[in-house]
C-alpha cells in the first residue's frame, strides 16, 4: 500500500503548495499583504524599488527550499539566507511581522491546514536565523 509523502519529503512541499505557479501566487498575496497594511511599513519599506524583483526572488528561492526545482539559483546564483540580510536590523519584532504576514498570506491560499501549520514552523527556523545574523550572533 502506497502511503502519502510526507512535507519535507522528496518535493512533497514544493507540490502540494501548487509548485512555481502556486508559490509566486502565495509570494504575491504575501508583498500585497506587508502593502497594504501600515503595520508592516517598516519591513516593506526596507525592500528596494518596485518590489517584483523582491518578489521574484522570495518565489524562485522558496521552490527549492520546499524540495522543488532551485529556479533561484539558475537565475540569481547562491544564496545564503542568513547573510543577505545581515544589512537590515531585523530584531525579534521584524523576524515576527514577517512570519505574521506570511501567516495571513498562507491563510488566504487553498492550503490544506496542516500545509500550512508545517510551512509556519518550518519557515521560523531561516527567519529566527535571519535574526541572529542581524543582531551579529
Ligand atoms: C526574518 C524576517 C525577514 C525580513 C524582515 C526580511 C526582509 C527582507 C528584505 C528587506 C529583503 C531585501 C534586501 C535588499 O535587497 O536590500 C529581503 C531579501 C530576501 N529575503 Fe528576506 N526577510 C526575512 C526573512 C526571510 C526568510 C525567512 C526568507 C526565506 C525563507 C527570506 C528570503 C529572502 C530572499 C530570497 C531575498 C532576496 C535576497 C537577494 O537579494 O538575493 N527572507 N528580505
């Protein structure tokens, strides 16, 4: 008997959360949502510019880090999460604005509920990272 894949197994993240397609869907939700609610101004106003290249770049880099296809890296080369924000002062306040808006944004997808329970918990672990590399820890 067959059983289902488990998140984090194979690409089985990457597929149930609707692959390139459904991730840029989710990516999108999540810049329209810092957008347009004030109390995200702060970490919305940090990207540069017009923001698609910031949206290019969370979708492309989420493939990979759910199990897909690294689109990321073919376009923009390595990447180390932690280190490119080094330049920001993301404290514990920002790292939690930024999970709470990709919480609303996970929210607003067609994601079963525990899809969406797995990518929260695993998506604290880069960003409590990006917090250390900002505080120099
Ligand atoms: C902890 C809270 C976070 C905040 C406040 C934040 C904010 C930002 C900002 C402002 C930029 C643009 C930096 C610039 O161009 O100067 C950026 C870039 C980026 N962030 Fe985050 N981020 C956070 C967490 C994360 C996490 C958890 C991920 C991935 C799982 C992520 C993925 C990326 C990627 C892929 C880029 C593009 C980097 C590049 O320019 O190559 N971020 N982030």
């Amino acid at each position: 008997m067959t059983q289902p894949l488990e998140y984090g197994n194979g690409d089985a993240t990457y597929q149930a959360a609707g692959q390139q397609v459904g991730i840029r869907k989710l990516v999108d939700c999540f810049f329209d949502i810092m957008a347009s609610d004030p109390k995200y101004a702060t970490i919305y106003d940090w990207h540069p510019g017009d923001k698609e290249m910031a949206r290019d770049k969370l979708a492309l880099f989420l493939c990979g880090w759910m199990g897909g296809p690294k689109p990321f890296i073919e376009k923009y080369g390595p990447i180390r999460i932690p280190e490119v924000h080094k330049h920001l002062d993301v404290t514990a306040v920002e790292r939690d604005l930024w999970l709470d808006c990709m919480a609303r944004a996970l929210a607003e997808q067609d994601y079963p509920p525990d899809l969406v329970e797995y990518l929260l918990q695993q998506l604290y672990i880069p960003a409590e990272r990006v917090r250390q590399a900002c505080m120099g820890q």
